[in-house]
C-alpha cells in the first residue's frame, strides 16, 4: 500500500476498510467520512497489528464514544481480575478500553486484551515505563520513554496519551500559578517530576517528530494528553491550562503534516457554566480535532457519586462538541474500582453520550427513543428491556416487583395512565 495511516489513505482518495465499516455503523456514506478523516476531524483508532479490532470513528457528527479505563496497581494487582473486567466492558458495548496498568511487568497482559477485544486499545506509555525498567524515574532516559512507545505501537495499541504539552514553558507557567489541586494527571506529574530532577526538556515535546515516526509507521491515533487538566473546579479554565492547550493545538498540525491521527484531552474538573466555552475554545486552539474529556466533573464534593457528576459534566460536554467520553466510576479519587464500580461507570457515561447525540442530531438517535417510548406506551415490557441501555436492571426491577397486573407496574397499578389512555382509545371502559 502506498499510504501507512487512515489519514494519509483518506487524503489520497482511497476509502478503506476501517473506513467503509465505520460509516456503515454511523449511517453516513462512506466518502463523506473519507473527507472528515483527511481534514482530522475523525479519527479511526486502527493500530495495522491490532487484527481483532472491529474499527469506531470518533470526531464530527459521529455517535458519542466512551471509554473505560482498566489495570492493575502496587496495591490492586490481579491481572485475572482486570482481564474479566475488559470482558464485561466489551459485553456492556464500550467502544474503547484504556490500560492504565501502573506496576510490574504489563506486557503480557497488555497482547492478551490486544488479542482478544474488538474495542480499540489505548495505553499511557509513561506509566508503564516505570515498571518496565524497573529503575528510578530520574535514571530512565529519553530513550527510554520513546523505545515504551515503539513498544506499545508494535503490540497493536491503537491510541497512546502523549503528554507532550508540558512542555518548560508550561511548567514555568504552572509554578507561577496559584492552583489548588497542581497537577492531578498521573502521567503530567510523572514528566513534572522528571523534568525537575533531570533539568531537561520534556522528551515528548523535545522529540516529538520521533514519536510521529513511531505512531504513523503503525497508524497510533496521538491521544494528546492534558497533564495541566484541572483537579478542581477552582483551577479551571486557568492560565496553566490553555497554555498547555495552545501546545497542543501547536502539535496536532505538526502531527497532520506527517499523517498521523490526533485526539485531544481536556479537563478534568469544571463548573456547569464553563463546560460549553472550553468546548469552543478546544475546539478553535487545536483546529476541530476530536475532543476527549474526562467528565468533567461539575463539583468537588461527591466522593462516592463521581460517576453521576461526570455523566452531568459529560452530556453537557458531549452536547458542547466533545467527541469522545472516559467514563468515571464511584470509586474516582477513592480506590481502584471494582467490577460493580465500572458497570456503574459505563452506564453513567454511556447515557451521557446518548443524551448529547440527542441534542446533535446524531443520525439513528433519535430513533432509539422513539422505539422506547412506542414499547412504554403499548406496555410491551420485553421490548422495552430488550431496547434498554441495559437490560439487566430493568429486568430485575420488574421480577422484583411482584406486580398484581401483568401490564402494569407495582408504582400505578389500576391508575395506571398507559393502560386507561389506551383502553379509552379503543373504545373500552376503565374499570378501577
């Protein structure tokens, strides 16, 4: 083939696989998306060694996609455990799975979910760095973190978050600031921390063009990291942030002019009101590629719940312009989250993303609710659970229930408004 990226095929004309599949499974025709990859304004996460991957495109008028983060911890280390959560996360329809695996030896473990999911794979490089050589953080090299990289490329990783916006200038600025909560991204404190005890740049700034060679040989999607995201809603939208913005938006045209795909992150913890401007402002600083938000989280004080204050901050991103939802679990801040904690999670965010496709107009979504309301109004239970986000729920309230009438539920009753409307309009009495 002449071309190595989607980006670089869509820019010559040539529509591909990953592409056809992607616009079939988003109800737009075929070359329409050719053209939205050639601008960067889709990314299709598509690592060539990932051969089980069925392709998601993420960016413009595409359908909200969400991710879920999984891995093993110093104090978590069950790799079984994290391996069935990746089966779940895949049964529950999540579009990506992230591997934040932050202790020992990962690799295997990283080919095994490679190897066995359909959903893209993203990784933070930088975090598995350290158990990898198993040195301390001030004796691993440049080298060192660029060879992570070329490792996790050669295992089929489709997406890597790159901290490459902290860059001297950034950290110059940040040192100045007054922020409550510093820095909170694991990877951004990790370079901070590295950049102090070395006295050298940040090596995925400094050598970006080499990181651009690694991901275009194998078609990585750059997941441009926001180390100086906001860990409180009283950082938010500061200086320290949109100068890392502007960084960002400074290496996504470096990284279009060698072909290779882009995402960018964002923040982190935000109030309601300031949700829909850094929408726009991302979207104007780094030139309409997709946006992948963490949350946000729209309040500080919800330790337990953060699931239900991200899916807040995340419809009304994903309404905004976001692209691209990580969920977040009730355990965030608290604890590596348990099997229940990322079912919970993936619900959350996924009905954030329905909710905001709503609000675009994102083909097919509508109809989804339309169908729902249809099966509520003519009372047709299977139905409805067999249209619900998620079935398991909704099947177990009804069982539970012991409801008198088969047709109505234990909270109506005989008053029930659907059955008496619907035995008025066809001619019948109500008898109550």
């Amino acid at each position: 083939m002449a071309f190595q990226t989607q980006m670089q095929a869509a820019r010559e004309g040539i529509i591909t696989q990953e592409i056809n599949r992607v616009a079939a499974k988003e109800h737009i025709a075929a070359h329409e998306l050719r053209q939205l990859v050639a601008e960067g304004l889709v990314v299709i996460p598509a690592n060539k060694n990932h051969t089980r991957l069925d392709p998601e495109g993420v960016g413009k008028g595409l359908r909200t996609k969400i991710n879920v983060n999984i891995g093993v911890s110093h104090d978590c280390c069950d790799f079984q455990a994290e391996l069935a959560k990746v089966h779940t996360a895949i049964e529950l329809k999540a579009e990506a799975i992230m591997d934040l695996s932050s202790s020992g030896k990962t690799a295997g473990f990283r080919r095994k979910i490679i190897d066995e999911s359909p959903a893209m794979i993203g990784t933070v490089p930088i975090y598995d760095a350290i158990g990898y050589y198993d040195r301390n953080l001030k004796d691993i090299t440049a080298a060192d973190f660029l060879e992570v990289v070329a490792l996790h490329a050669r295992d089929g990783v489709d997406f890597m978050t790159i901290h490459a916006g902290i860059n001297r200038e950034t950290v110059a600025r940040f040192q100045k600031s007054e922020r409550v909560t510093n820095i909170v991204s694991r990877g951004g404190s990790l370079l901070f921390a590295w950049m102090d005890l070395t006295g050298q740049e940040n090596p995925f700034y400094q050598y970006f063009d080499k990181v651009l060679d690694i991901c275009a040989e194998y078609d990585v999607t750059i997941s441009l990291g926001d180390a100086c995201r906001p860990g409180s809603t009283a950082d938010a939208t500061d200086s320290v942030q949109i100068q890392e913005l502007i960084v960002l938006g400074e290496l996504t045209k470096r990284a279009w002019e060698r072909g290779v795909q882009v995402m960018i992150e964002g923040p982190g913890h935000m109030a309601l009101n300031e949700i829909a401007a850094n929408m726009i402002l991302e979207k104007k600083l780094c030139h309409g590629a997709p946006f992948y938000v963490l949350g946000p989280l729209v309040t500080d004080v919800a330790p337990g719940y953060d699931h239900i204050t991200s899916a807040i901050g995340g419809a009304l991103a994903a309404a905004s312009g976001a692209d691209f939802l990580c969920y977040v679990t009730p355990a965030e801040h608290l604890r590596l989250p348990t099997m229940e904690d990322m079912t919970e999670g993936i619900i959350a965010a996924k009905i954030a993303a329905h909710a905001a496709d709503l609000a675009k107009g994102v083909p097919g979504a509508k109809e989804w609710d339309l169908q729902m309301s249809r099966a509520r109004a003519a009372l047709d239970w299977e139905t409805m659970f067999q249209l619900a986000l998620d079935p398991v729920k909704p099947r177990r309230y009804r069982r539970e229930s012991n409801a008198e009438n088969s047709e109505t539920c234990t909270m109506c009753g005989k008053l029930c408004a659907m059955k008496n409307v619907n035995l008025v309009l066809s001619g019948s009495k109500v008898d109550i």
